[in-house]
C-alpha cells in the first residue's frame, strides 16, 4: 500500500461485524471472554447505537434485519492456536480446520450471531502472502 498522502490506504484501520440488537453481552462473552480480546471503549458519540468494540480493530455494530456473514470474515492471527481451538469447543462454537493452504495452520469458526471468523497461527520459518 502506498502512504496515505498518495491517495491510496496505508494501512486496514478496522472492520465491523453486525449483530442483532440486544448482543453486546453475548459479544462480549464470546470475543472478550472466549477468545480474550479486550475491549475498547466506544466514542461517546457512538455509544447510543449499540454494538461493541475489541482490539485489534474488531467492531460489532447493530444492524436492524441482521443477517450473519457466511462467507466474508475477518481473520485473527492468535499466538497459540491449538489453545483458541479448545476454548472454542469448550465454549459450544464450532471448530473447522482448513488445510487447503499449504504451510499455514488455520481454522473457522462462528460468533454467537453466526458470523463466521478465521483463525491463524502465526507464521514459522517463511513469510506468507496473505492475500
């Protein structure tokens, strides 16, 4: 990507996941508590909608006639993967492992809402392209 004064993205800021109103709590249950990101707080402004905000730049808004996303997900890169698996299973999500990208450890699992989620393990040995 090119600097930001090109004209061009420098950088993925954030991405927003919906969720049915009234699922803040299961989102934080379910992203806070079972795959431990923190919370940030919303901007004053913003509060009154709804929906919750995790780092690394995960944000869960409300949408009225909430649909989950099936396919589109965001990825998270977590440090001990085979452990993000266990607390998922033990928490009831479903745990997908997909080998099809040779020499990246990975898989796929759903929020309380449906949407789906990609998890990875860090890199070993080589860079990988993630696109």
């Amino acid at each position: 990507m090119a600097d930001a004064n090109g004209g061009q993205a420098a950088a993925l800021d954030h991405v927003q996941l919906a969720m049915p109103a009234g699922g803040d709590d299961a989102a934080r249950r379910f992203y806070g508590g079972v795959l431990g990101l923190a919370e940030v707080a919303k901007p004053e402004p913003l509060r009154a909608t709804g929906g919750v905000w995790f780092e690394p730049g995960l944000h869960l808004g409300i949408e009225d006639g909430f649909r989950p996303a099936l396919k589109a997900h965001p990825a998270l890169l977590v440090a001990d993967l085979d452990a993000a698996a266990e607390r998922l299973a033990a928490a009831g999500a479903d745990v997908e492992w997909d080998e099809r990208w040779p020499g990246v450890r990975r898989f796929y699992t759903h929020d309380p809402f449906g949407n789906r989620l990609e998890l990875l393990a860090p890199p070993t040995g080589r860079t990988r392209r993630r696109r």
